[in-house]
C-alpha cells in the first residue's frame, strides 16, 4: 500500500513538472517577433515620423541655418529629432510632438532609432509661432539613460538649455542643449517642464515585437531607411 502510494506521488510530481515544463516553453513562443506589415498604418506613420526627421536633420547638418557648435556636438550622447509636429496650444503652452531618437554604443556607433512622443512643459518660442521643429542634443549620460529607459523629463537633475551659435558650451552642467526651427529660423530654445517617452506603438508597428531594438539587425529594406539619417549624424555630431 505505501508503495502504491509512493507511485501515486511520483506519478503526480512528474505530471505536474511536465505541465510546467511545457508552460515554460510556451512563453518565448509569446515573445517572438511577429512580421512587420508594411502595408499597415501604423507602419506607414511610423515611415512618415522617421522620413520627416531625416529632411529636418539632413538640412539642418549642412549648416545653412546656422552651425551647432563642435564644444556640443563633441558631447553629444543622443540625439532626439522632432519634425513639424511641435504646437503650443493657446494661452496654455502645452507641448506635443513625435519624432526619432539615436543614441552612440560605447563604441561611438549609432543604434537604431527609437520613436518618441514629447508632451508636456512649455517650449519658447516667438509670439504667433504655432508650430516648430525640435531637435536636441542629449550631451549628458543621466539625460542619455533616462531617453533610452523612455522616462525622460526636463527639470530637476535633467537641466536644459538654450543652444547658441558660438563655440563656448552654453552651460557646462547642462544635460540637454536645444534648437528650434520655425519660419525658416534656427536657433535656441527652452524646453522647461517636457517630458520624453518611448513611442512603443510606432515601434512596435516598425521593427515587430522585437523588445531591444536598439542594436538588434534589421531587415535591409529598414536599414536602408534609417541610414539615410543615420549616415547624416557622423558628419555632423561626434
């Protein structure tokens, strides 16, 4: 009789160990990455926000509008591009935009973008200007990690300031230096109270269900993309 019962035991443990074993390996199943549909519109958002930050960043590279000092770009950990989606709502100064991300490897090469919603604070801008392109430089590593975690926000440890034009860094304990263009005007501007995130819908829709998109390999017809901004940023930061 306790032999029997011993095997009853047995016979449950091992039945249990194999239900959760099977459990287990169903789990990574989950987590793979599905297709990109790039038929999808979410996709075709996604392709448009990254499209949109290339000819900002492409023609704000070739200096035309004015020359982002060498003492910032040499700093810079980050860039964070926002084109023609930041407005300032009426007599209240909020704040929305969406736009691409890049931040260096330790080995100074650029990751995959990450896509990013600015909400929030206030942004300086001239009376009447409705709307503006954004881009900002992330020259220290605590404004770095917190973009990359997508828990980014101005104030505090994550001080930010206005660009300039001359080759002095516009404040040594700046995390954060920014630049508008609007009206064909580039310059400086103040960015108090926005907060940064991680866009994980139009990531989503862009590199599938892929959790580190960063440094991952994408499929060549996604590089190809992403290059033509990528490929602008050596030339003109680091």
């Amino acid at each position: 009789m306790n032999i029997y019962r011993r095997l009853e035991q047995i016979l449950h443990c091992a039945t249990t160990v194999f239900l959760v074993g099977l459990l287990l390996q169903s789990v990574p199943c989950q987590a793979q990455e599905s297709p990109v549909n790039r038929k999808s519109r979410a996709f075709k958002e996604a392709e448009l926000i990254l499209a949109k930050s290339t000819d900002l960043y492409q023609e704000i590279s070739q200096g035309k509008l004015g020359k982002v000092p060498s003492s910032i770009l040499q700093r810079t950990r980050c860039v964070a591009i926002f084109p023609d989606t930041v407005t300032i709502s009426a007599g209240l100064g909020g704040t929305h935009g969406d736009g691409v991300g890049f931040c260096k490897t330790a080995d100074g090469d650029w990751e995959n973008p990450m896509f990013l919603n600015l909400i929030g604070g206030s942004v300086g801008l001239q009376a009447g200007v409705k709307s503006a392109d954004m881009v900002l430089y992330i020259v220290g590593q605590r404004a770095a990690d917190a973009l990359q975690r997508g828990s980014f926000k101005v104030g505090g440890e994550l001080s930010a300031v206005a660009g300039s034009f001359d080759k002095t860094l516009p404040s040594p304990q700046a995390e954060v230096v920014a630049y508008s263009r609007s009206q064909g005007l580039f310059m400086g501007a103040s960015i108090d109270g926005v907060s940064i995130t991680r866009d994980d819908s139009d990531e989503r829709a862009f590199y599938g269900l892929r959790k580190t998109t960063r440094t991952a390999k994408i499929p060549d017809e996604l590089e190809e993309k992403v290059n033509q901004l990528r490929n602008a940023l050596p030339a003109h930061v680091g």
